[in-house]
C-alpha cells in the first residue's frame, strides 16, 4: 500500500506538471520570451498588462510584420487549455503598456480558444497540440508600431485571467491575392479590452462555461460547442460601458502619454484626429467615428440572437428614465429601452442606465443578450431629370400662357 508521502508527492507532481504546461502564445512572437512564465495574470492584477516583470518589453529578437488584411496566425505551446474558453485580441500604440494604456479590441473568438476540448491537452509544457486561429488587421488601423495582446478567459479551473503581449509593426495593405475576403466594410472604432477575475469581486466569468464578451466588436469567431455565458459582478457592466476602472473594465483610462489611437482617422484634418477612441457602448464597434464610414452596415453577430428572455421576478420598478430600478433575479440579464440606451443585471440590482453609441440601436425588452444592430440611416431623395424634348415643351406651354 503506498505511503502517504508517496500520495501527497505524486499529488504535488501532478499539480506541477499541469501548472508548468500553462498555455504562452507562441505566434505572434511575445516581447521578453526569457522571462515570460505561463501563469495567469495574478488575482489582484498587480501585474496587467502584459505580466509585468523586469524585462516585460525586451523584444529580445521578437519582430511581427503584419500587413494590412492578410491572414496571420493565432498559436500556443504549452497542453493545459482548461476546457477551453474565450480569446481576445487587442492593439494599443503605447510602446510600454501600463494600467491606464487604452486598448482596442480587432479580433475575438467565443469558446474553443485556445482548444475546444473537455479538459487538457496530454502533458507537454512544450506541446503544439493547441487549436489555431487566423485573424487579420482591420482596415480603419493605421500603419505603424503597435503592442498586440493576447487575453484568455478559461472555462474550467480557477477563475483566471492569461495575458501576453507582442510588438507588431502594421503596414500598408498587400496584392488582392494575399488579403482576407471581405465580406462587408469594418466599422473604424472597436471595443476596449474587456478585463474580469483581477479580482474576481469586481467581475467574474463563470465557471465551466464559455465566456460570452459584453462587446466583441464585428471581428468575431464562434469556435466551441457549448453555450456562452456572461460575466457576473458589480462591475461588469463597466466592461460593457468602458468606465476606466479596474477589474471588469472594457477598456482602461486613455493613455497618460497622449499616443494616439490604432483606429485611423476619417479625415487627416479633423482636431480628433490623434485622440483615443474610447468604447463608450456596447455597440462601440457598430458605430462608425466619421460620417465617411456611417454609410457601411455593423457587422451581423456570428452567434444567433437570442429571443427575448421572461422580465425578472425581482422587485424593481421603472425609473425616470424608463429604466428599471431596484432588484433583479437574473444576473447578467439585459434591458433594451426604447432601442436608444441599456442597462444590465449586476449583482441583484439593475445598473445605471446607459446611452447606445451613435448610429447603433438594440431590440427592445429584457433578453439574455444585448441584441445590436446599426441603426437606420435616413433615405435621401433622388433628384430628378428632364429630358431636353420634355424641358422645351414645357416652356413653350409655359410661353403660350403668358
């Protein structure tokens, strides 16, 4: 019969080997690979972004070329995907992110990230077995350097947060041979970072369930087989409105230094044309920043919309506003008013009621989605043309009665 100690070793081998086959993104290359360990972000986000650590932006010969909409490539080493879980990708201009580093979210990929698996991969700190995904740089992104991060929520285990980051230099777009098809024109503001379990009390994903994003933007890929969840917290409804704060805010404060936003300008001579462009709705991505681009339609959601769910049995009541006040039963659960503003269920209590962004709208009534849409632009009048024969009788009539 085996001893305890040989029980407990065992144990703590096993628990070793799974932590130390955490998962690193390995393309893009990450900044300071010689100091970059595979652990989660720690639990009181002392070290978002980037897992801050002495050497955290040494590039150490790490160079990412990304061209303008042509195909690059998602990967991973390591075999502890923990079920899976939901993926984002993130720019920033800041050369050396900090805490108040504004992000803008280009890509996201809702469950199967960064496997769709029941649990682990076979141990291997070192495996490739992982999933890959392709994504692109949108249009509405200047050229230019950049750091690229990798954010992961994992469906099963701890509730953690996993982040790497990478330098990215953007060019100019490539040959039509080379680029992604576009299906529709991208929207030229994207959602901020969404940030949750740092610390947990602030916003939590949930447990064995995918990550369902409060805002993924129009770049969005389904890749698991179960269904998303929300987030749940006090604050997450801050991640959706991009309130700035910490723990489940969809984007951190603009960057201190003033570097300028990744989402290009629609007019090089407009006053904003270097300011950050904060996600303040959850339909931040669905809007266009500049009447150039208010003609081209938001991008549909890749999952299918939910139909609308039974109103909350709590006690609340209709604010001023139209909003609903006081207590809630369904946690994470939305309401649309009057297609022009929103508010969610957070912690038993109904959130602060808070505009749409300019040119997006959602369905009206309580549902657990926020269903978006962009909002419909008025039609202009075609003027009309005369034919020259019909122009001359006119003012021959027109003649003869004078």
């Amino acid at each position: 019969m085996p001893s305890v100690n040989s029980i407990l070793m065992a144990s703590a081998t096993a628990l070793f080997t799974t932590a130390s086959a955490h998962m690193i993104m390995a393309t893009p290359t990450p900044f300071g690979k010689s100091t970059l360990n595979n652990s989660p972000l720690v639990e009181d986000g002392s070290d978002f972004p980037c897992k801050q650590r002495s050497g955290v932006y040494d590039a150490e010969g790490a160079s990412n070329t990304m061209p303008i909409g042509v195909n690059q490539t998602l990967s991973f080493t390591g075999s502890a995907v923990h079920g899976g879980g939901s993926c984002q990708l993130s720019l920033t201009t800041d050369k050396a992110p900090s805490k108040n580093t504004q992000w803008q979210v280009i890509h996201a990929i809702e469950g199967g990230c960064p496997a769709n698996t029941a649990g682990n991969l076979p141990d291997d700190p070192n495996g490739d077995g992982a999933s890959k995904f392709q994504f692109s740089i949108p249009e509405g992104i200047n050229p230019g350097d950049y750091v690229l991060a990798w954010t992961w929520f994992n469906k099963i285990g701890n509730r953690e947060m996993y982040m790497n980051c990478a330098p990215v230099t953007v060019t100019g777009g490539a040959k039509k041979r080379d680029v992604e098809p576009a299906v529709e024109k991208r929207a030229t503001s994207f959602p901020g970072m969404f940030i949750a379990n740092i610390p947990t009390t602030d916003c939590e994903t949930v447990d064995s369930t995918d990550l369902k994003f409060p805002d993924p933007g129009t770049s969005v890929e389904l890749a698991g087989s179960s269904p998303l969840t929300p987030p749940t917290g006090p604050k997450c409804a801050a991640a959706v409105a991009g309130s700035g704060t910490s723990g489940g805010s969809a984007a951190p404060s603009a960057a201190a230094s003033g570097a300028s936003s990744p989402v290009a300008s629609a007019a090089a001579s407009s006053p904003a044309a270097s300011s950050p462009a904060a996600a303040s709705s959850p339909a931040a991505s669905a809007a266009a920043s500049a009447p150039a681009v208010a003609s081209a339609p938001a991008a549909a959601s890749a999952a299918p919309v939910a139909s609308s769910a039974p109103a909350s049995s709590g006690t609340s009541s209709s604010g001023s506003t139209g909003g609903l006040t006081g207590a809630c039963s369904t946690e994470g659960e939305w309401n649309c008013i009057g297609g022009s503003s929103f508010q969610q269920c957070a912690s038993g209590q109904w959130s602060v009621v808070q505009p749409m962004a300019t040119g997006t709208t959602c369905t009206s009534g309580q549902s657990t989605t926020l269903n978006m849409s962009a909002a419909a632009l008025p039609k202009h009048k075609r003027g009309v043309r005369f034919s020259k024969a019909h122009l001359k009788r006119r003012h021959e009539i027109l003649g003869a009665s004078f």
